[in-house]
C-alpha cells in the first residue's frame, strides 16, 4: 500500500494502511492510517491498490461515513482526527472544516480571516493530512481552480474538480 504524491498521476510512497476502500472516482482509491482511535492520515491511492477492510470498530464507522458521503455529499465527516501539524496548519484546517459542502472559498479570502497570505493558506491547505475529512478541496483560486495536493494541472486538479462536482451534484435531500 502506497501513500499519494503526484505529480501527473497518482503517485506512491511506503506507508501502511489499516484499510483502503474504493471511491466513486474512476482509478482512486482511498488508504486511511488511524492511531489512537483518530483518523491521521488519507491518501489519495491508484485504483491497482488492492482494497483492505477495516478491521477496527471506529474505523469501521469512519469508513461508513465515507461510504455514506460517496451517496451523499453532504454525509458529516465528523469522526476523530489526529491532525499533527503547526500551529498555523491547524488554524487552516479548522476554518476549511467550517466551509460548508457545496461551498467554495479563495485562498485569498480564507487568509484576510485568518491574517495571512494566500501562499500561506495554500501551503497548510498542501500539508493537509486528511483530505476530504479537511475539505481542502474547497479552496479555490480567485481566477479558476486553483491547486489540489500541490498540482495544478493531471490527476491532483481532475480529482479535486471531481470532489467539487460531486458536493454539488449529490446533496443529501433533508
């Protein structure tokens, strides 16, 4: 099992997964790493990955909810996370966890709020341990797309237009 790097292609580096689980997007898959009943790590994986179900109770769930917000995008991702990183970074992260589904902010609005700079709210958004759970995806250059997992152009940006339309295009009907 192999951690996601890409560059045009979803790319591959040694990490061990507790379980690795198909996505609705052709040719990804998703390997999750808990530690201590938290959620620590996601990476975006090639769909020659060979699944693993998850054996834990709590991973399990976190499972689950992927599975449900596969359906419906608008599925709470609310499970425990482990998210190591600076100080900065988890300020990042914690805003881009209020971004609600289906919405989109700019890199340069999310760093006045946070009194910052757009390189620097992009470079934490590029850090991001656990995307999806932290909606990095929903970031968003002020002219266009902007970058997903520090591309911007290949698999990175098709999969983050992917994640994008799938948030609009399968809301949970309340």
């Amino acid at each position: 099992m192999k951690r996601s790097s890409p560059p045009d292609h979803l790319g591959q580096h040694d990490v061990t997964y507790h379980t690795i689980i198909a996505t609705p997007w052709e040719g990804v898959r998703l390997g999750l790493v808990m530690h201590d009943g938290a959620l620590c790590q996601v990476d975006f994986l090639d769909a020659s990955t060979a699944t693993r179900s998850a054996r834990d109770p709590i991973l399990r769930e976190v499972v689950a909810r992927l599975q449900q917000y596969f359906l419906e995008s608008r599925t709470p991702l609310d499970v425990p996370l482990a998210l190591a990183g600076t100080e900065f970074q988890r300020r990042v992260w914690a805003a881009l966890r209020r971004i609600p589904v289906g919405i989109t902010r700019h890199y340069g609005d999310l760093a006045r709020e946070l009194g910052s700079s757009a390189r620097a709210v992009g470079g934490a958004c590029r850090a991001n341990p656990v995307p999806v759970f932290v909606p990095c995806h929903r970031v968003v250059a002020r002219h266009g797309q902007g970058g997903f997992m520090g591309q911007t152009e290949g698999a990175a940006a098709r999969l983050k237009a992917a994640l994008l339309a799938h948030e609009v295009a399968h809301p949970r009907d309340d």
